[in-house]
C-alpha cells in the first residue's frame, strides 16, 4: 500500500517537471559536469529523495528538540575540523529524504528552527563572521542565510538589503520569527537596488555576502507555466551581467582588508567560475582567497565538483547527500 503511495506521489511530481527546462539543463550540464551529470540530474527531478538540515535557532534553543533529533539517527554538520565553525552554530541533518515539518509563523514567538539546504550554510560559514563586525547582505531575501549569520556571532551591525518589494516582506517576516528584539536594533533591513549600495555605502563593511540572483535549478525544474519558463531561459543569459553588476558593488561597499561571499544555486559555469574569473580580471583591487581547505573538511556530508579555482566551490547533488547546487566563491578586498 505504501509503495503504492509512493509511486503515485512520484508520478505526480514527475508530471510537474518543466521539460523545456530539463532539455535545456541536459544540453549544458551535461557538457560542463561530464558523468555526474546523471547523478544529479536523477536527485534534481527527485523531490522525494531531497534532504533537509535543521538549523537550531539559538535566541529560543529547543534542547528537547535536539535530544529527539540524536534518537532519530540525525547527527551535527561538520563534524570535520573545519577552519571556522562557532560552537553557537548548531545544524543536524539526516542520511535519510526526511523533512520535518515547518514551524508556523506566530507573533511574538520565536521559531525554534529553520529548515534548510545544508550546503547553504557554507557561504555563510567562509564569511567567518566575528563579534561586532559591520556586514552586509546584498540580496537577503528570503533570510536564511541572515539567520545563520547570527547564529555564528553578534554583528556591530547587520545589513539586509532585498530589491524585490515581494521578496523584501518574506525577510522581514523571517527576521522577525527568529530573532529577540534586542537583537533587531543592529539590524538594518533596506529595498536598494543591490548595484547601487556601493555608490550609497562605499567602504563600509568589514564583510559582505551576494547570494546572488540566478537560476535557481531546484525550482526552476519545476516551472509549471512552460511559456514563463522559456522566456527565463531566454533571460538567462544576462544574469551574469547582473552578477557582476553586484559584485563590483559589493566590493565598493566593502572596506580594504575586507572580505566577500560569493553564491548562487545553480550548476551554471557562466553565473558562476565566468563570474568570478571576469571580477578578478577586471577588478585590481580584490584578490581570491583558497578554500580548498573547506571541501577536505566536510567531504563526509557534502560531494564537490571540480571548479578549476582554489576561491571557488561547487556542491553538487548525490546519492545520500543531496545537497546543493550550491557555487561559494571567497574574496579579499587590498
């Protein structure tokens, strides 16, 4: 019976699969990513075999939430030594497609947990953040990534910058769900268009992070409107000029000595090593910092593909560990 469930579940799902999207992603994937491509396009079309971390929200610490998650079989991420890891980060995942269920949004109670994809916590980790420093999020929404930046230290001052009006309402709603009142007076939220916050705040901030905008390969698979997902295909292939539109001003906004947090989650050499490569190339004023140290430190959950730069890493679905897409890339301002 319950396999029988299961079938029909997968089956519904797979007719919801945009396949002018997945045609697409097959003629480029599997050029740039080779055999693995098989892999992770099979997890890709697969939301039954998709795995979510839980982040523990450490302003409402749910200790028995914790202890049922050890008997569950859930275990810590990183449990390699990795470079930068604060003991306040606390992220359980599952070997095992389980999800927990969603935590709704109530007024003046904080949310015990986040659920997310565990490979989106690696951005936020190769920021490094320190007590009291100045950082910025460029493009913010939905807030996770916020979220986790203060689970690892107490900012001097926080940025969440979000351009989209609809996007922007999701973030203030996330900041206010999990984080205490005190801690929202070091939080500026602002709709800036993100190309301009260097010109607005040039040198400001010890750290930034661009999660920038791309094609989200997730949820663009899934595009039930076949037109709509065309003419984004057809958009595509100016999101790396806004990417690096962002960039040059997350580097104005960012004080020498300063370092930045490149990510997307997509698969795309072009929103991703190209981008980065065109920033280096062309900006004399930031250099890459390697973090190949990284990826040896949390292969255990985690499977890489080969990127060709010791600043870049790219997450890539895989049985067990289906985790990513998820491109990090680190530099440092001179």
């Amino acid at each position: 019976m319950l396999s029988r469930l299961k079938a029909q579940s997968e089956r519904k799902l797979a007719k919801q699969i945009c396949k002018v999207v997945l045609d697409h992603f097959e003629k480029q994937y599997s050029r740039e990513l080779g055999d693995a491509w098989n892999t992770v396009r099979d997890i890709l079309i697969s939301p039954s075999c998709w795995q979510y971390a839980v982040l523990l929200n450490r302003f409402n610490y749910p200790f028995e939430l914790e202890k049922d998650l050890h008997l569950k079989g859930y275990h810590s991420l990183f449990q390699g030594s990795l470079p930068y890891y604060p003991k306040s980060m606390k992220c359980y995942l599952s070997r095992t497609p389980h999800r927990m269920p969603s935590e709704r949004h109530q007024i003046g109670n904080l949310k015990k947990y986040y659920l997310l994809n565990a490979a989106s916590l690696l951005p936020v980790l190769a920021l490094e953040l320190r007590h009291g420093e100045k950082v910025l999020d460029l493009c913010a929404a939905p807030g996770g990534k916020s979220i986790a930046l203060l689970q690892c230290a107490y900012p001097g001052y926080l940025h969440c910058n979000e351009y989209d009006s609809l996007r922007l309402r999701w973030l203030r709603q996330t900041l206010e769900s999990f984080i205490p009142q005190p801690l929202v007076n070091v939080i500026k939220v602002s709709e800036l268009d993100g190309r301009e916050m260097g010109d607005a705040q040039p040198e400001t901030f010890d750290k930034v992070l661009v999660d920038a905008p791309c094609s989200n390969d997730r949820s663009w698979l899934f595009s039930s409107d076949s037109q709509k997902a065309a003419c984004r295909i057809s958009q595509r292939r100016n999101l790396p000029v806004l990417q690096i539109e962002l960039l040059r001003s997350a580097i104005k906004a960012l004080r020498p000595g300063g370092l930045l947090v490149y990510s997307t989650c997509t698969l795309s050499t072009a929103e991703n090593q190209d981008v980065i490569s065109e920033v280096l190339n062309s900006c004399n004023n930031v250099m890459p910092v390697d973090i190949k140290e990284m990826a040896r430190a949390c292969s255990q959950d985690f499977t890489f593909a080969p990127t060709g730069q010791e600043c870049g890493l790219l997450v890539i679905p895989d049985k067990g560990k289906a985790w990513g897409p998820m491109y990090v890339a680190k530099l440092k301002k001179s």
